[in-house]
C-alpha cells in the first residue's frame, strides 16, 4: 500500500491538525536557559560553559575563529582520548582546510538522493517492517534500528551489504557499548583492512575513492583515511538509531498522529523534521577557545572547551512555539539537530532519507504498535540527566 495525499487539503490551511504533547519533556536546560544564555557543567573534572538559547548557539557555530573545531578527540563531550588515535575528518578540521576535506567526501552523503540508492532504502524499511509484523514480538533496537542503520551505511559507502553484519554487532554505540578502548582499537583495525582491501581491488566505494582521492596535489595519509572512516562509522551509528527507535515508540504511544500521517502523507517531510527537533540524541558537541574567551560571563581559558547545546536550542520558547508539543506540520522549524555553519551534518540527507522513508512505511504498512516492555538510555551528567534513547524497546507490530 501506498499512500496518496488526501484531497482535505483545508484540513491543513486551517490549522486544524492535531498536535500532541510529549509524555515527558525531556528538556533539563529549560530552567538554566531561561535564566542565561549559558550555565556552567562539569564533565569528565572539566568545567565547560554550555550554550543554551538557540541565537547564542548558532551565532557560536558559525565563530570558527573564536569557537574552533581544530581539536582531534576533543570536538565530542565527553571527549574521546581513550577510544580512538585519529582526527575525524571533516569534522575537527577548522576553514580554510575544511572545505577540501568535506568536498573529497561529499559525494557519498549525497547518495541518498540518487533515486537507484533511495529504492533500496526504502526496500530495506519494508524488510524491516514486514519480520516484525510477522514476529510475535522484536526488540526495536537490536531488531530493527540497528540493522537499519547498519544496512544502510552499506548503500551510503557503496560496500557490500555483507559488510553490515559486522557492523550490527558492535551496538549502538561503538566507543560508548561495552569496552570502548577494544571496540575503538577493533574499527582502526578493521578500517585499516578494508583500505588495504580496496588497494588490492579498487572499485567506487568510500574506502577505493579516498585511496585514489586527490588532496591539494597529494594523497591522503593512512591516519586521514582512518579519520574519515572513524566518522563515518561512530559518527551518524547511535544518531541514527536512537532517532528511529523514537519515532517508532511515538507512533506507539500516539496512533492518532500515525492515522493523521496516513491522512496527510504531504506532512511527512515536517513531521520527520520535527522528530529531529525533539528526539536529538546528541546533547551538544565541543568547541575549543583558542584564547581565552568570555562566553556569556563564563571565562574559558586559552585551550578549554565550550559546548554547543543543540538539544536545548532545539526546545527554545523564544523560537519554536509550544517547543515541547509535536506538531508535525511545524513550519518553519529552523532546528539545529544538525548542526549550523560550516560544520553542519554531513550525514543529513542520508538521515532525512531513512526517517522519511521510515515514516511513511509505517504509515503504510503497519496499524498499531504495541509496547510490551523498555529500558530507557540515559545520559547522566554531574549537572543534569537526560534521556537520548532506549537500550531496549520490546514491542509488537500489527500490520495493515
């Protein structure tokens, strides 16, 4: 079944669509945010200056020269000194190298909008969809958004899809799921093997096009090979799959807005944007002052870190009316779950991509869905706590 936009298109113009208000509101910076543009958080003994409202934030995303990602291993909070040995490329690179790094990359995350590779997304949703509503019951993460997102990757890199069967058992997380040391010294191994693979028998996926790719007149080293696959791997894994699991546990909770979904398959786009909004799983993400900053009455000093807090930007009153109510025609909804300025998301297409999909197909393909148990992931810091997930969601699909 496919779904068709509904002719009550007035249904839309005269705002008469139902919004819904979140069971929890998942929103520990409203308060320090409404009293500040940033409060003070220890994390890992430092004391990092988060920056709260949605203006002050996208106003410092786009400051490279005072807010710098030149950074390796500290651009994550909690850092990642522990995990892995590389600078994730493009990530921790600041202007003007930055836009070589991107450009020599960017291709790949634009696959998701070459309708060849779009087809085979959407073929591995119905998969997904189709053995959970013939089980009696599956755990929505390991069962369906992990997979999902391990799959996928497959179509982004250009790999084969076998490769996704390593990739489902390192977890959510690959630095943060058991021994994060292991597993990060596990994917540079790997990696390492796959380049040296794709030396021996080149073709046109990720790991073939960086061995061949062409850097200002040279070749790229083993450690920025290794960067970029560092990030591709770890960086857009429990984004991903967080996001994915969330949305299936809204419809569950909320099959009033799956059935307005059906009715309305033109608000898909927005409703998958307003998912992003409220679900972000990333709290923020690190900045390093490279001189000693001010930042909003807070003193950094030279070297030390201010965090970017897309999550509470994501919920500022000041921009998205009714912040903690899904309404899955807002518009416009300037969110900042991937990021702003020259550092934003690589991966958003490819994530816009698989939630759009995901939306429609469960619209189209499954009637009710049915939590049966849940374990719920939380981040809990010295200063707050803050859910970004579920390391379980058993549930039961009935289809259509």
């Amino acid at each position: 079944m496919t779904l068709t936009a509904s002719s009550s298109k007035s249904h839309l113009k005269n705002n008469h669509l139902p919004h819904f208000c979140m069971p929890d509101i998942n929103d520990p910076f409203r308060e320090a945010r409404a009293k500040c543009p940033a409060f003070a958080a220890e994390h890992q003994g430092e004391t990092i200056p988060m920056i709260l409202r949605h203006k002050e934030v996208r106003k410092a995303a786009k400051d490279w020269k005072t807010f710098s990602s030149d950074a390796p291993r500290r651009v994550p909070i909690p850092s990642e000194e522990d995990v892995r040995t590389v600078r994730q490329y493009p990530l921790e690179v600041d202007p003007p190298e930055h836009s070589a790094y991107r450009k020599l990359v960017e291709p790949f995350f634009l696959r998701p909008k070459d309708p060849e590779v779009l087809k085979k997304i959407h073929s591995l949703i119905d998969r997904l969809i189709d053995r959970a509503v013939q089980a009696e019951q599956i755990d929505i993460v390991t069962d369906f958004s992990i997979p999902l997102q391990s799959y996928a990757l497959t179509y982004l890199l250009n790999v084969d899809e076998k490769e996704a069967e390593l990739w489902i058992s390192w977890g959510i997380h690959v630095f943060k799921d058991g021994d994060g040391k292991s597993k990060g010294a596990f994917m540079e191994s790997y990696c390492q093997e796959m380049f040296e693979a794709a030396e021996k028998h080149p073709g046109e996926d990720f790991f073939s096009t960086l061995n061949q790719a062409d850097l200002n007149g040279r070749q790229l080293t083993l450690e920025e090979k290794l960067g970029y696959a560092n990030i591709a791997f770890a960086g857009g894994r429990d984004t991903i799959i967080h996001t994915a699991t969330r949305i299936l546990k809204y419809f569950a909770e909320n099959p009033k807005a799956l059935q307005c979904i059906r009715e309305h398959p033109e608000m898909i786009n927005t409703a998958a944007e307003e998912f992003f909004r409220l679900f972000i799983p990333l709290t923020h993400i690190g900045r390093v002052c490279p001189v000693q900053t001010d930042v909003h009455g807070h003193q950094v000093e030279a070297g030390g870190r201010v965090s970017l807090a897309w999550s509470s930007a994501n919920r500022d009153p000041e921009v998205f009316e009714d912040p903690n109510t899904a309404k899955l025609d807002r518009k416009p909804n300037p969110h900042v779950a991937f990021g702003f300025g020259v550092h934003n998301c690589l991966g958003q297409h490819h994530a816009r991509a698989l939630m759009r999909g995901l939306i429609e197909r469960i619209a189209s393909k499954v009637a009710a869905i049915e939590v049966i148990d849940q374990t719920e992931l939380l981040e809990q810091e010295k200063d707050y706590t803050r859910k970004v997930g579920y390391e379980q969601l058993q549930a039961k699909f009935t289809g259509r």
